[in-house]
C-alpha cells in the first residue's frame, strides 16, 4: 500500500479516533447498553448490520504455576511470541466469572478487570484490533466483493513516531503488508472502502473495534470468528 496525502472521507471522518468531532449520543445509554453506546459513537447509522471485534486477552503458558502471581509494574517484558490469544469468554471463564458482553465492555473501559492481573497475563490492546481478525476480514471482503481499493487510516498514537496521522492506498489483499511496517505502532485506527459498504473503527482508547457492513458480511465475520467478533444492534 502507498502514503497517500489526503484527508479521511467526510462520511466517516467525525467518527474516527482522535481527530474526529465529538459525536452527541445520549449518555444515559452509556448504562443501559454501552455496546450500542459505543457503536454509536464510533460508527454512522447507514450500513445494514454492524459488529463488535473484542481484542483478545494473551496468556503465558510457559510460566509455571509456582511463580504465577499478581503482576507488578517492574515485572520484566516477557517475548511476545511466548504469549497466547484467548478469546474474552475463555478468559472471564479461567477467573470464575460470568461472561455478558454489555457487563464485559463495561468492565473494559473504565479498566475493571475479572480479578488482578497476574504476571502471565497481557490484557487486550487498547487501540489495537487482533491481526487474526483483520487477515480475516480480508479474506471474507476478497470473497465477498473482490480485492477492493481502500484507504487505511493511522492517527498519530498509532505511529512509532507520534508526530504526524498516516493515510494509506491501495488494494485490501495488500492490507497485510502494513502489519510489518517497524514505523507502525498499532494496527490501523480506521479502514474503508471507495464503495462506502463496510467500515472498521478501532478507536484509540477501546480495547475493541466496531465494525458496519452488509449482513451477508456481519455473519460471515461472526461465524468465522466464534466468541470473539459478536454481531450487534446499533
């Protein structure tokens, strides 16, 4: 994909992370179903189903169970590739504690967690929606619409350098090859299509990313995707 200087599409630009406007949503909502508060705020009312990709939590499995415990702020930064991708149920499941989503993204963003973190534990990435789940979005729009041309949007937080947002160019079946860029923090903060029918928001501060499209594609995402991208109401 290229650099491209060019600003987020007016559609969908009051929505994205950081640099967008403040969308007015009734707070009240907030309480009574934060994963619609959410959506609403992160996505416009125009697509005919929408979807909720939860970050996964990673577990250590190397660690033994003698030295697990609570983890502290100068434990040492164990290798990534020593953890594991654990889906929110099975996670909420290992601490004894019942798993409803509204109740878990509640949990999640204002950082009540199912028990204290133990040092074999990383908890998902603000900011920072799965590789697992977007090499999977890929594949379903390739079968659904063709390689598409896309623009994928970085905000600033999400650069290594944190000076400047990034927009890039291209052809989603190239999307992959932005994961392996080193100046690159995160995984994009917002990808669409020129033909305006799916969207990806993955805001800043949520440790999950929602998702608008057509139905055959919601389904499709939450089949493949079992307990960890869940089909919701906007």
């Amino acid at each position: 994909m290229k650099l491209i200087e060019k600003e987020i599409e007016d559609w969908i630009k009051p929505y994205a992370t950081i640099v967008g406007e403040k969308i007015d949503v009734d707070i009240d909502l907030k309480k009574k179903n934060p994963v619609k508060y959410f959506l609403r705020l992160t996505l416009p009312n125009k697509f005919q189903d929408y979807g909720i990709a939860l970050h996964s939590y990673w577990i250590n499995y190397n660690i033994p169970k003698s030295k697990i415990r609570e983890r502290k702020n100068d434990d040492e930064e164990l290798p990534e590739e020593e953890f594991t991708r654990v889906n929110w149920q099975d996670f909420y499941k290992l601490k004894d504690v019942p798993f409803k989503l509204n109740a878990a993204v509640t949990d999640s963003v204002e950082w009540k967690k199912p028990n204290e973190q133990l040092n074999n534990e990383l908890y998902p990435g603000e900011g920072l929606m799965d590789e697992e789940h977007l090499k999977s979005f890929v594949n379903i729009v390739n079968e659904l619409y063709g390689n598409q041309e896309i623009e994928v949007f970085y905000t600033l937080l999400s650069t290594q350098d944190c000076n400047k947002d990034l927009m890039f160019g291209g052809r989603i079946n190239d999307l992959p090859k932005l994961f392996e860029k080193e100046n690159l923090r995160l995984t994009p903060s917002l990808i669409y299509p020129k033909e305006r029918n799916w969207v990806i928001n993955t805001d800043y501060d949520l440790s999950f990313s929602t998702i608008g499209g057509e139905t055959k594609l919601i389904d499709e995402l939450a089949k493949q995707n079992k307990n960890e991208i869940f089909k919701v109401e906007y």
